[in-house]
C-alpha cells in the first residue's frame, strides 16, 4: 500500500520542516545557541505569519511581537535579533524585522 504525493493539508504539516535548510547554510555554525533556535522557530513561523517574510507597511513585527510569538523573554530575544542582523539573516524595516533567510 503505497502512500499519495499530494502535499500535507496545512493543518498537517510537520514542524520543523525548514530545518534541514536552515542547518546546512554556513552561517549556522557561526550563531550561538538562542539565535539558532530563534531562526528555526521563526521560518516555521513565517509560514502562518506572512508579515515575517513581507511586511506590509507599518506591520512590521517588533522585538515584543518577536517575543510573544516565541513565548520568550524579549531580553533574550533582542540579544538573539542582534545576531541574526549581523549575520544577515533578518533585516530591520522601518517599524520592526523581516526574516530574510528561511
């Protein structure tokens, strides 16, 4: 009995789908361990939230929205943000940050 090729119906889909991607770029090894895991949780993310690939204007979201769709502390969060900016990962718009890599 073999299984259908269709694709997986959203609400089905598997967490950690980008992982495989996101692990083998080169910047990977270079993050600590809060952005590491910051830039795996937003692609998934990403992919119910589109304002985390394309903002719209004044939709952006900040370091608190970041936080709370995270469930993390934003000290930690802006600390991760900083790291993930650097190394080009996500981008700072003019209301908040855009993931650029997933």
């Amino acid at each position: 009995m073999t299984r259908s090729a269709s694709p997986r119906p959203a609400s089905r889909r598997r967490y950690g789908i980008h992982a495989r991607a996101i692990m083998a770029d080169p910047r990977w090894s270079v993050l600590p361990l809060a952005a590491r895991g910051m830039w795996l949780h937003l692609a998934d993310i990403a992919d119910v939230v589109t304002e985390l690939r394309a903002p719209a204007r004044g939709q952006a979201l900040t370091v608190p929205d970041l936080a709370r769709l995270l469930a993390a502390d934003p000290a930690e969060v802006i600390g991760a943000v900083s790291h993930l900016v650097n190394r080009d990962i996500i981008e700072p718009v003019a209301d908040g940050y855009r993931l650029k890599a997933y």
